[in-house]
C-alpha cells in the first residue's frame, strides 16, 4: 500500500518543525539545585524612617540563608527622590538628590542573593521632609 503526501504537505511539516525545533531545549537554562532554599530576610529597617531634607537615613537588612550560603546584597528604590550615598553590604545610608517641598515617601528595597543565584527581596518605607526655613 502506498500513502500519497503532496509536497505542500511536506513543506509545512519541515518549516513548522524549523521554527519549533530551538524551543525544545533547555541548553541555555541555568542548572537549578531543587535542595537550594532562598535566602530569609529577617529585616528591613529604616533609621530614623522620616528625615530631614539633606540629612541622611541608614537602612540595614538583616538576613540568613538557610543552607548556609554567602550572602550579596544589592538595592533599588521607589521614590524618584531617593539617592545613595553610601553603602557596603547589608547597610545603605540615602538622602534625597532634589528640593523637598512638602512630606515625600518612597520604597528602598533590599535584594538579598545566595552563593546559589536565589535571592529574596522585601523593602521599607521612608518619609523626607522639607527643612525649616
């Protein structure tokens, strides 16, 4: 018995397996350790959470892995005012890079990542206000 396939057939079944084909491995993918668990962020605390415009606010997160793995810290914020000065690790020292004119509050989020690649994230809220005239 013979099965007739028209060549039409054939061509959409070899570019539909072209362009499907690159989709079908993980090669580019990262090994991910399934026994790895992601840092905990005990802490995010802002100190003092309310500045004065021009002065300065510390934030320090506090954290642990519970497999034991180093520790990185990095930092983002909410808040197009927020500035770094400063920081090393888990502690961050901000200020406001503009005129205050009236009480602003934004987000610094601290992202805290394992010698494994899994981080963890949580922030802290804090309020600038303008300085007395």
């Amino acid at each position: 018995m013979m099965i007739k396939i028209s060549r039409s057939k054939i061509l959409f079944s070899a570019i539909l397996a072209m362009a499907l084909w690159p989709g079908c491995g993980d090669d580019d993918k990262k090994a991910v350790n399934p026994d790895n668990h992601p840092p905990v962020i005990d802490s995010v605390i802002a100190d003092p959470d309310t500045f004065v415009s021009n002065s300065l606010t510390t934030i320090t997160v506090t954290a642990h892995d519970p497999d034991d793995d180093a520790l990185s810290y990095t930092w983002d914020s909410r808040g197009s005012w927020i500035l770094p000065v400063t920081g090393a690790g888990n502690i961050l020292q901000v200020t406001n890079c503009c005129p205050i004119t009236e009480v602003t509050s934004g987000y610094v989020i601290a992202i805290v990542t394992d010698a494994n690649s899994t981080s963890s994230r949580d922030s802290v809220r804090i309020w600038v206000t303008p300085e007395d005239k």
